[in-house]
C-alpha cells in the first residue's frame, strides 16, 4: 500500500483545523472504505470548495477513480454536513439503474464527480483532522 499525503493549511470561505487528505491505493467498496478511513484516519474526504477538490487531486495519481465521502442522501458527506459545490461530469448524477449511490472522483476527468454502485471497488481518499466548518 502506498499513501500520498497533503496537509491543507487554509479552509478558503471556512474556518477550522488542518485537514491532510491521504491517498489509499487498495481496491475497497465505498463502505469498506469509509470504514477503513475511520479506523484509520478521520472519515473519507469530504470536499466543500474547489481549494479541497484541487489539494486532493495533489495527492491521486492522474487516471484514477477514488471514492469520496459524498453519498446519495440529499448528497450530504460521510461526517454529516450537506455539500453546495457540485463538480459532477456533464452526465452525472444519473443513478443508473436506481443503484447508484456512492460517488467517485474521476482524476481522468479532472477530478469531477461521478455517481457509482457503492460495492464497485475504488482507491480512496481519507482525511485526517477536523473537517473546516462554515463561520457563523
């Protein structure tokens, strides 16, 4: 296993603690993944501004697809928070078929978004620390 590490030191429009997103190159379901992340890290990366979209396509080899920690529930992060940027692929979210729930980062595609089966194997992307939250 091998893991691209980069500690983000600003939040753009949020404030909070640091975040480090780590790059995992094991093949694991969107839930497995979570799980790994939360073990091991913080959660799956959640991604809220461009800033964090561009930090996280530091750490992932180009061509690759990773899980992020968006999932089809309204389209909120694995920590809880709703997300209003939307990078998808021009034909995404098309829930093909009903099934698909969980969503990729396609670094093929400039790290848009993609919404796919949660039990397709994928890289991931963790993060550590505290998520930036929105300044009240």
């Amino acid at each position: 296993m091998h893991l691209w590490l980069y500690t983000g030191l600003e939040c753009g429009l949020f404030s909070g603690s640091t975040m480090t997103f780590v790059y995992i190159d094991n093949l694991m379901s969107w839930t497995e993944a979570q799980s790994y992340c939360r073990l091991h890290y913080t959660d799956l990366a959640s991604v809220r501004n461009m800033t964090e979209n561009q930090k996280i396509d530091e750490v992932v080899p180009a061509g690759v697809k990773v899980w992020i920690g968006l999932f089809r529930d309204s389209w909120k992060w694995t920590n809880g928070s709703t997300s209003s940027l939307r990078y998808w692929t021009i034909i995404e979210p098309n829930n093909l078929m009903g099934h698909e729930s969980c969503v990729a980062a396609n670094f093929l595609l400039n790290a848009k978004w993609e919404d796919w089966t949660c039990d397709s194997m994928k890289e991931f992307v963790c993060y550590i620390g505290k998520p930036c939250v929105r300044k009240s």
